[in-house]
C-alpha cells in the first residue's frame, strides 16, 4: 500500500477551499446588494471577479509547471486569504470604495485559477503514490468538492442572516489559509508537485512555446473542444445565475439569504449523489448515452422553475434532480481528459481547457445584470436559460462526441520507444496523442470503453473519474 498522506491532503485542502468559495459565491453578492442595492453593479463585480480567471487560465499552465504546482497551490491560498480578508476589514474601516472591491475581486480570481489547476492535475499522481486508482481518486476528489460545496452554501445562507456578509467574507479566507497550510505540511515526496527542470532556458521565447503545445493539443482534439463550446456556454449562463439571477430573485421573491444557501446546498448535495451513483454503477452505460441525458437535465429547468415560480419548494426540488444529474458529468469528462492528456501537458491543456470553458463567464455576470435592469429578472431568467438550453444539445448535435465512448489513448511519460507523438491514424480518432514503447504500471492504454486495470504491464482505462462547474461541466466544470 503507498502512502494516502499527500492524496488526503490535497483532498482535504481542496474541500476546504471550495467551502470557503461556496462563502464567497453567496456573500460577495448578497454584499453588493446591501450595500449598493443594484442589479447591476452586481453584475459589474462578477464581471471583475472572472475575467483575471480567464487571463490566468490562458497564459498560467507553463508557469505552474516551471513554478511548481505545490508552490503554486500554496501562493494561490495564501494571496485569495488575502484579498477576501481585506474586503470586510476595508468596509469596517468606512474604507472600501466600489472601485477597491472590484479590484480585489479580480486578484482573488486571477490567483485563484492557478492554485485550483495546480491541485487538479496532481490528481492521478497522488492517485499513483497512494496506491489507489485513477478512477476512485478523480471520483473522491468530485465527490469532497461537491459535498464541501454543499456544506459552504447552507452554511453561508445561514450565517449571512445571524452574522452578516462581512464575516462570512473573513471565515471564507481564514479557509483559504488552512488549505495553503495543508498542502504545505501534506503535499512532500511528489515528484510531480516540484517544479519542472526546464528543457530548454527560462525565455519569452520558451514560454509561449510551451504555451502554444498545450492549445495545440486542446485544438487538434475535436471531442475536447467540443467540450470546451458547451462548456463555455453553460458556466457563463451559470454565473449569471449565481452572481445575479438567484440572490435577486431570492431577495425579492424567496425571503433573501437562507433561501439562496438553501437552494446551492441541495444542488451540491445532489450533485453528491449523482457523483457516488456515477463512481457505483455509471461505468456499466455508454458514457455518451449518460452524459446526453444528464448534460439537459442538470440546468436549463432551474431557470425555468424560477422565471414562473415564487416559492422556494418548487426550486429546491428542481435543483436537487439538476444536482443528480450535473454530478453525473464531471466524472465523465474527467475520465476523458485524463485519458487524452499526457502528464507533461498536464498544467498546459489543463489551464486552456479552464480558459476555455470560462471564458463567457465574465459576461455572462455582467449580461444577467444587464438584462434584470432592462427586461425584469422573469425575462433574464429566462433568455439565459434558453442560452443553457441550446448549449446542452451539444451532444446530440456535434459527431465529435461520438467518440465519448473511445477507450484512454494517453500515457505519462516516455518510453524507450521515443516520446509523444501524434498519432491520429489509429482507431481513436485524429488529433489524440499516441505513444511508442513499452507501458508503464498503471498508466492509461487502450484496452477499450470500459475496462479497467492498472496492473504492471497492462492498459488500466478508468471507467469513471471527476470533473463538470457545479451545474456545468469548470475545467470543464458547470453550475451553482
């Protein structure tokens, strides 16, 4: 058996974090409301808040490897600590101008993405020193998240109305704290968290290189930037929903705070199940059949419950099943990332898929802001749920995501027989990477859908594994 400490620690950093980000997701829009009582300026915070995302997500995947992704982790919690601490520090001192939070919205996000990729690709390392499989590792990993998610929602709606935002805002980055001190003391001996010896001298020249190799791969494989599209989409009208849409329509139609944690803690605790259901028996479907089914279910009808309902029961219901059905996804698509990328482009496609996937988030913060002042919340809830709608029938559209039921093609590393190639002749398809030589123990082959394995010598393809945003697919990862 090897040794669980650093899987234990990254997981348990990670539930932390995202437990804080849940605080942050419900308090940082309940306090522009307080404060500035308007739609819109909430909408200009969100706009703020996920536009450092996408720029740290496109130029971020060469330095995370050149850095380290332990020390990238760790800088990523401490500097988020620092920045969410300062909002309700300012605001107590009669300090905080709407100009400062905004810029302190955008630090947090622009080194928030760097410390979330770093952790997320060193999943099937850890999976591998611990002794454990890709599959049970990448479903741990979705499934903490998810349940953290859950616990930070219910627990930010409660405390915002015995407390108030502002210490929910302090609690959040006192989180952010403890998972940088977690994996500091938990993350030792991974040769995969230690930065990379570069192959060739730190230059311009060098960076954009290696940061052109990880869009390269992202753009030569057509199921991964299908996925990307969807994505896109559906974590855009996401953060409308979650930014603007659900605290205005909490506010105004649910009896405010409580109702939205409420609400997100019966999205993630579905999203749970889903996740545990998918880990248990998901393996034995066709991954496209699945993911079709579920991708629908998971969003568009919330949006809709709320544009013709008032009351919080109807809602809860709904975004309970849209849990079950989004927690359906991440496994999914994580499976097919970790199958179609190799370990040294890892960081790289990792940060463009982040890009990818978040890059209508920006907008669609400040475009559901928009839309409330002009056509009323009924008429944003509803536009942005079309556009959700319309994304989700991707799968059934697009023949790129046939190939959804393709066995793994990606390996970790080099072999006596040279390193990775393209190798777009064979029967995956063109555009995934192929690899000469021997295998390695443990590493991904290409045994066929479905198979699993993982002992020396053989091709171990995960059936299941993690990762869609809490409604969508963020890196792909949707929802609230």
């Amino acid at each position: 058996m090897g040794n669980r400490t650093p899987l234990a620690a990254t997981l348990a950093a990670n539930s932390i974090s995202t437990a804080g980000t849940s605080l942050t997701l419900i308090g940082v829009p309940w306090f522009v409301l307080e404060t500035t009582g308007s739609a819109g300026r909430a909408g200009v915070v969100a706009f703020c808040a996920t536009l450092p995302i996408v720029v740290a997500a496109l130029v971020g995947g060469p330095v995370i490897d050149r850095i380290g992704r332990r020390r990238v982790a760790i800088a990523s919690d401490a500097v988020c600590a620092l920045a969410i601490a300062a909002i309700p520090l300012l605001h107590f001192a009669g300090l905080l101008d709407f100009w400062m939070l905004c810029a302190l919205m955008a630090l947090n996000g622009f080194a928030h993405t760097p410390g979330n990729t770093a952790r997320y690709v060193l999943i099937p390392d850890l999976a591998e020193h611990a002794g454990t499989t890709l599959a049970r590792a990448a479903s741990l990993f979705d499934a903490v998240s998810r349940g953290a998610r859950m616990v930070g929602a219910a627990l930010a709606g409660v405390l915002i109305a015995f407390v108030g935002a502002e210490t929910v805002l302090l609690l959040d980055a006192a989180t952010f704290g403890l998972s940088a001190l977690l994996v500091a003391a938990g993350v030792r001996g991974i040769r995969a968290a230690e930065p990379r010896k570069a192959e060739t001298p730190v230059s311009l020249r060098a960076y954009g290189t290696e940061l052109r190799e990880g869009y390269a791969h992202l753009l030569g494989n057509r199921l991964l930037l299908s996925v990307v599209v969807m994505v896109m989409f559906m974590n855009g009208t996401d953060q409308g929903w979650n930014a603007v849409l659900l605290p205005v329509h909490a506010d105004a139609e649910l009896g405010g705070a409580t109702a939205i944690g409420l609400l997100t803690a019966m999205f993630g605790a579905g999203g749970l199940v889903g996740a545990l259901l998918y880990g248990a028996v998901g393996h034995r479907f066709p991954r496209r059949a699945v993911f079709t089914v579920c991708v629908i279910l998971c969003g568009a009808p919330r949006f809709l419950v709320a544009a013709v309902s008032g009351t919080t029961l109807p809602l809860a219901v709904t975004m309970l099943l849209g849990g079950i059905a989004g927690g359906v996804l991440n496994p999914i698509l994580t499976t097919v990332i970790y199958e179609r990328v190799p370990d040294r482009l890892r960081s790289r496609v990792s940060g463009a898929l982040t890009a990818g996937c978040e890059f209508a988030m920006p907008v669609g913060g400040l475009a559901a802001g928009l839309l409330v002042e002009g056509a009323g919340v009924t008429g944003a809830l509803l536009a942005m749920g079309g556009v959700y709608f319309l994304a989700t029938l991707s799968p059934l559209v697009f023949p790129s995501w046939r190939t959804l039921d393709d066995g793994a093609v990606a390996d970790a590393g080099e072999g006596p027989g040279g390193p990775w190639v393209d190798g777009g002749q064979g029967q995956d398809g063109p555009g995934v990477l192929g690899r000469q030589g021997q295998e390695r123990p443990g590493v991904i082959g290409g045994q066929g859908p479905g198979a699993a394995g993982g002992q020396p010598g053989k091709s171990s393809v995960p059936p299941t594994a993690s990762r869609v945003s809490s409604s969508a697919p963020s890196r792909p990862t949707p929802g609230p």
